[in-house]
C-alpha cells in the first residue's frame, strides 16, 4: 500500500510539524495535472503523499523532457514563497495520488510562523537542484536501459509502492528517447525478470536486480534527499 504520509513534513519535530499540517488540506492529484507552467505564477504549494510529479522543460517540438522528479519526499511550489512567484519550469502529474496542499499566501504565513520549517524547505530546494544536475549528467552519460531502471526505482521510491500505471509513450518522452527504445529495454528487462508490463501497468518485480542495472544516479539522489531528511549531528 502507499506510504499515507510525506517524509518531508515528517522530518520536521513534532511541534512543528502538528501546527503546520493542520493548515494544509488533502487534495487529489489526477495523473498529467500542470500544476505549474513555465514562467507562470505559482498558487499552490504540494506536499505528495503517493502522487509522483515530474520538472520538465518544455522543447520548441513539443516534447518535454524531464529535469527532476518529486513525489512523498519532497514539495512542489515552496520555492515561490521564499523567493518569487514565478516557476521556472513545467510540474506535472506523473502519477496520480494525494497530496498535502495549501495556497502560496498561506504557505508565506505558515514558514514565517515556523523557521525550522524554512530551513527544510532550503535544504530540499538545494535536493531537489541538485537531482537536475544529476539528471543532465545522467542523460548524456548513460545507457537507456540503466536510465530506465533508474527511474523505475526512482517512481517506486517516491510511489511507495512495486506497482505504477505509466504508458511506454509517456516514459519515453520523460527520458527524452524514442519510444522504440523504451519498448526494446522493457522488454529486456521483464525477459530478465525485473518488470512485468502489461497495459500502462509496471510492476517491478525484482529490485535488488534493477538497482544493479541502474546507473549511478539513483543511488547519488538517493543518499542526497536521505542527507536532506535525516542531517548528520556531528
């Protein structure tokens, strides 16, 4: 079953964390919502519970490639209230689940009443640059099939769950590949034993086997948004 919380807010101490989760609302996140648009104002701050929201960069072709990927442990608009209104790139819905959410106004007046709150937010703002770094390296330094196998676990991570409705064409257009290709290692990999696939339904079946075939880049977003939630005291 899905992870029914965000690990973000859930870093937070508990009296910080019961005042600012009171003003928030469960809202449900349709898969391939814009929650935001390049160069567009941000209204709404997101706290994914099991929905999964893609950073893309629309193309002059129509294409959107993916930046970064945020879903249970992370935030989608915070930046806005710390420093403007404008977002930067497209957020969309990959998958489809709940969220914790509330306006950007309020959000203001919620981070201004809680700095520990503010500080958090900082530190996934710098996760959250650091995993599009991570992306631009990944995507012209590595195979199709360790991309793959990476975002698989990636989406599962931030799901909290073995199981994603995703289509082939639409997991092509976020790796920037063709569709063919993606077709190809899926099905490599399911003759391998990691996935199934069947009808826009992805289970991964094997873990330990897909962490093997990803690239380096799941393991360094990984340890980066570990570091972010659980800081080391030393």
């Amino acid at each position: 079953m899905p992870y029914k919380s965000n690990r973000l807010l859930d870093a937070l101490p508990e009296t910080t964390r019961r005042p600012v989760v009171a003003q928030l609302k469960h809202t449900e996140l349709k898969q391939h919502d814009i929650l935001c648009n390049v160069r567009e104002l941000v209204s709404e701050v997101h706290f994914p519970i099991d929905s999964v929201i893609s950073l893309v960069i629309p193309l002059a072709t129509g294409e959107a490639i993916e930046t970064a990927m945020t879903g249970r442990d992370g935030v989608i608009g915070a930046s806005a209230a710390l420093n403007g209104r404008i977002s930067l790139n497209r957020a969309i819905v990959q998958l489809a689940g709940q969220s914790l959410s509330c306006s950007v106004d309020q959000f203001k007046r919620i981070i201004n009443e809680q700095p520990g709150l503010r500080a958090l937010i900082g530190a996934h703002e710098q996760a959250l640059f650091a995993q599009t770094q991570q992306s631009a390296a990944c995507n012209v330094s590595h195979e199709v099939e360790n991309r793959l196998a990476r975002w698989l676990l990636r989406a599962s991570d931030l799901r909290g769950d073995a199981e994603i409705e995703l289509t082939q064409e639409y997991l092509a257009e976020m790796l920037g590949v063709r569709r063919t290709s993606v077709t190809v290692v899926a099905h490599k990999l399911q003759q391998a034993g990691m996935i199934t696939y069947r009808r826009g339904r992805i289970k991964l079946d094997d873990i330990a086997a897909l962490r093997e075939t990803a690239c380096e880049c799941y393991e360094t977003v990984k340890m980066n948004y570990d570091a972010m939630l659980h800081p080391s005291n030393e």
